[in-house]
C-alpha cells in the first residue's frame, strides 16, 4: 500500500527573494531565535504592505487575543 504524500508542491515563482540591504555594524536580530536574515525579510515585507493590509493584521491580531 502506497501512502499518499501530505505535502503540496512548493511553487517557487512566488517565494520572496531576501532583500539586499546595508544593515548597519552591531545590528542583531529583533528576538534571539530569528536569524538576521529572516529578520531583514520580514521587515522588508512589512514595509511593503499597503495601509489596508496593515489594519487587516491588527484586526485578526486583536481577534486571537481577545
């Protein structure tokens, strides 16, 4: 009997490239347990949601936390 995999194909066409950016010396990540290229990406991503993306968020934020 053949077991099905679970996993779904990653389509890579729609994965972000890491940004290049000039961090400054001494920079370290915003938690211990982020590398300091996951930390540029996710600001860099951060940055380039639109106003309504950002309200999206806090919304559904403030609904886990309630």
């Amino acid at each position: 009997m053949k077991e099905s995999c679970c996993y779904s194909t990653l389509d890579i066409t729609v994965m972000p490239t890491i940004p290049q950016t000039n961090v400054p010396l001494g920079y370290r990540s915003q938690s211990i347990d982020t590398t300091l290229d996951a930390d540029v990406l996710m600001f860099a991503l951060l940055r380039q949601l639109t106003p309504e993306n950002k309200a999206q968020r806090v919304i559904a934020l403030y609904r886990t936390l309630r």
